[in-house]
C-alpha cells in the first residue's frame, strides 16, 4: 500500500530558488527509504514538504491521504498525528526531563491525560532509556539526546518517521546505535521510515532503498540492497 505519493512536485522559494523540480516518487507502507545528496540539492525541502513545512508549489504530494498543498493551516494537526520528525540537533526543551518532553509532545497533540503515561512509558522503553526517565537532556550524551527524540516521534504510533541528519551530530559509534534503533523500530513496529543524510558509508552499510537528490532533481532511485556509492555524490558533505 503506498503511504506516500509525491506526482511532479515542485517547490520554488519567495527568492526564485527552485529547490525541487518535477520530482515524482512512491513509498509504501513499512520501507525504510534514505534520502541523500550533496548540500543544497533539495534533500531537506523534499523532506519538508512532507511533513508540510514547506507546502509545494506545484504537482501533489499525498502522505497517508492527505493532500499536504490543499491542507489548511487549522488541519495540519491531522497529519501531523499521522508521523514524527527527528532532527539533527534533537530539538529537546531543555528545562524538561525525557518523560516530560515525550509527554509534552503527546499534550501538544491532543491526546487524552490518561493515554499519555503509557504511551509515554513504552516510547522511552522503546528506546533504552528506562533509566534515565527523570534525567535532564543536559545530563544525557548526545545519543541519549536522540534517542529521546526518537521516543517522542514515536510516541503516539505513527505510520511515518521522518528522520532530517538524525545522525548528523553524533560519532560513528553513536550514529551506528542510533541506526539500529531506527532499523529495528522499522521491522518491529513496521513504521515506514524516510531519512535524509550525508554518511554514504551508513547508507551502504544498511542496504535500504536510497533516493539521490542533485540539484532538486531526483537523481536516481536504488533498490533496497543495490546502493554503492557512485562518483556523483562521494564528495557530498
Ligand atoms: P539540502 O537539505 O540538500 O542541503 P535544501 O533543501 O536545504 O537542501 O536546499 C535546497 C535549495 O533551496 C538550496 O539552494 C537552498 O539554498 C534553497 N533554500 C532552502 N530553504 C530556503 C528558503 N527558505 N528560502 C529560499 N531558499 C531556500
């Protein structure tokens, strides 16, 4: 079943710059899909649009049903409910604990007081960081830090996770951890997971299906378990 359908997608900024061009693309249900090229090639506006950061300015893209151009801005909490979105410098509230910032996020959405806590619980089991519930982000390392934004996007069991550099501030050891999370939150839960980064040696260490954006284009469209690194975006940074 497809989950996301973007048809002839453009996306031109106020300034003229046209960050994405005449991109079309499918993804179902339950793929693990990595977004790569260099910087200033699209991956982030793609990305964004997706999760209707960025509306496109032309051609459609539907996630999960949603039309994401036509939604107005009162119903974008209806896909936003539907995925969660990690980012690269984990985007944590600092003067709250790992439970209060999952649970924050739930709040934000909507939910009901007494399905939080649960909810809340599980996403940071999920993720290994029963022990360190009470903790401030400033007394985590780095990947505790994104492993608490992963449990946040995941709290409320969405279909999509939207990963923007997830491993972009963090060590190759770190980055590995934090990949296996990802992977395994893909086969266990069947969460369908989109992930834009610059680490070639990650992308073809995981053997996914990988979309390569040049120049707002897409470039190329590899077949789980096929990518190599090719010359066009080995020096991408
Ligand atoms: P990447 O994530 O691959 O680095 P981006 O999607 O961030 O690429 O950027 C694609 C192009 O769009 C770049 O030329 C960038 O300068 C431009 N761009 C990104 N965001 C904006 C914006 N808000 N306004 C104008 N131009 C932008």
């Amino acid at each position: 079943m497809k989950l996301i359908k973007v048809e002839h997608a453009y996306k031109i900024y106020k300034n003229g710059t046209t960050a994405i061009a005449d991109l079309s693309v499918t993804i179902d249900k339950g793929e693990f899909v990595f977004v790569i090229g260099s910087t200033g090639s699209g991956k982030s506006t793609f990305i964004k649009m997706l999760y209707r950061e960025e509306k496109p300015t032309r051609g459609k893209v539907i996630v999960g049903g949603i039309d994401v151009a036509k939604l107005r801005n009162s119903k974008v909490y209806k896909l936003r409910r539907k995925l969660g979105v990690v980012f690269q410098d984990f985007k944590l509230l600092p003067k709250l604990n790992v439970y209060e910032n999952v649970a924050f996020a739930l709040e934000t959405l909507g939910l009901p007081s007494n399905e939080i806590r649960p909810k809340v619980l599980r996403a940071i089991e999920a993720v290994g960081l029963k022990e360190k519930t009470r903790n401030l982000p400033s007394e985590l390392s780095g990947g505790e830090q994104q492993r608490v934004a992963i449990a946040r996007a995941l709290a409320n069991d969405p279909k999509l996770l939207i990963c923007d550099e997830p491993t972009g501030n963090l060590d190759p050891d770190t980055s590995k951890e934090i990949m296996k999370i990802l992977d395994n939150i893909n086969r266990s839960m069947g969460t369908t997971i989109i992930m834009a980064t610059h680490d070639k040696d990650l992308v073809n260490r995981m053997k996914k299906r990988v979309l390569v954006i040049e120049d707002g284009v897409l470039a190329s469209d590899v077949k789980k378990g096929s990518y190599k690194v090719h010359e066009s975006v080995k020096d991408s940074k």
